[in-house]
C-alpha cells in the first residue's frame, strides 16, 4: 500500500517510520519540502529513513492511496486544500490530528468543538474524502506501538464508510492493536467526543509528568467488543 502522511512533526514522522516498516510505500507530504529538508532535525531523521520520500501537498495527495492527517489541526484544511480534488476523489483518510488552539498559552483550547469537530470538518469541506478519526487519544509512539502500555487500553474510530473503518481497522491490527481494544463509535461526529478528551488527556499527563498512558473503556461485562 501506498501512504501518504501530511505533516513532517514529530507524529508525523512516527507513523511514517512505522508504516514504512511494515513494507508500505509511504511519502511525507509538506507545504515546501525545500524548506523542510533545511531543517536538521528533519534532515537528520531523513537521512535514518532513506526510503520514505517528501513531496509538497499536492504530490503527496496524488501519490497516496491512503492519507493520513498528522498536520497541525488547525490548518489541515487548508494543507489539503493544496491537492487537487481528483486526487482526494474516493481516497481513505486517517485523521490523527485534533484542533489545538495554542494562541492564548498552554493548556491549548480546542477549536473547533462541543458542536463540531476537525474529522466533521475535514469531511465536510472534502465530501469525496473518506474520514475516519482514529489514534488522536494517545501519544504518536502508543500509536503505532500499544504494548508500551501494559494491561488492555482503547483505540477510537468514527467515520461514516464502512469499508475505509475496516481498512483502518485492518492497520491498526498491524500496528499491534488487538479487535477487543478497538471501539467503533459510530459516526464521524462522534470525533466531537474523542477530540474533547484532549483537555483531560492534557491534565492526566500533567499530573503524572509524562505521556506513556491511554484511555481504557471497561465495562461491566468486560472489555468492549470490536
């Protein structure tokens, strides 16, 4: 499969790494990859994953068969309003973004929310996209490897398409989740919900000084069913 992963941050990178790993073609879409690759932090990390390419925006979008949105959340709009619609036409996307609103200090707000969200947004703006919000509850190294996280823990999903859930499904199970940690919420506005745990999972990690942990929904009868 062929990834293309929009946004060169630290999540970004991550989840390019990973998926490269598992033997997928992946490229890392930029606003201006000349500009990016004068960075040395991204320079460095390059030069360790020769084989993942960068490529502006709309290269990425044409060359992806599945996208995912690491970029910041607040201009994931616009970052992917750079493709041109052909190329966005149909394609599954991976939103693992949340709308952080950094302008007034930390802790960030989130903006959107209550009634609205990024995944809502995104698939509004891009009706022919595939959304599906997956992975925004955690930090980008639980992402794609859960088992730094001992003992049962729950990965999200929302979005409207059945078969791009069940293709997301599909790569979080090679990421190393199991079904019984993955909960399908429902609908892609059910990304309201998981976005809104972003203020608390920012209190819990300030409470325990780091971010190696992850939301775990227990029920009554036991885990969730997939």
């Amino acid at each position: 499969m062929r990834y293309a992963v929009l946004g060169t941050g630290v999540v970004g990178r991550t989840v390019a790494a990973r998926l490269a790993s598992l033997g997928h073609e992946v490229v890392i879409g930029t606003r201006d990859p000349e500009s990016t690759l004068a960075r040395a932090e991204y320079a460095d990390w390059q030069a360790a994953h020769p084989a993942i390419g960068l490529a502006g925006f709309p290269q990425a979008a044409r060359d992806g068969e599945v996208l995912v949105n690491a970029t910041g959340g607040r201009v994931s709009v616009d970052a992917l309003g750079e493709a041109d619609p052909a190329d966005l036409d149909g394609k599954v996307l991976i939103d693992i973004a949340n709308p952080l609103d950094f302008s007034q200090g930390f802790p960030p707000v989130l903006d959107p929310a209550n009634d609205d969200s990024l995944g809502e947004l995104i698939q509004r703006t891009f009706p022919r996209l595939r959304v599906v919000k997956t992975l925004n509850t955690m930090n980008c190294q639980i992402m794609v490897d859960p088992a730094r996280v001992p003992g049962e823990h729950t990965v999200f999903l929302s979005g409207e398409d059945a078969d791009a859930k069940k293709t997301v499904h599909d790569l979080l199970g090679s990421f190393g989740w199991p079904d019984r940690a993955i909960l399908d919420l429902g609908g892609i506005e059910t990304a309201r919900g998981t976005e809104m745990l972003l203020p608390v999972w920012l209190r819990v990690m300030g409470a325990l000084g780091h971010s190696e942990f992850n939301f775990h929904i227990q029920t009554a009868g036991g885990a969730p069913s997939a």
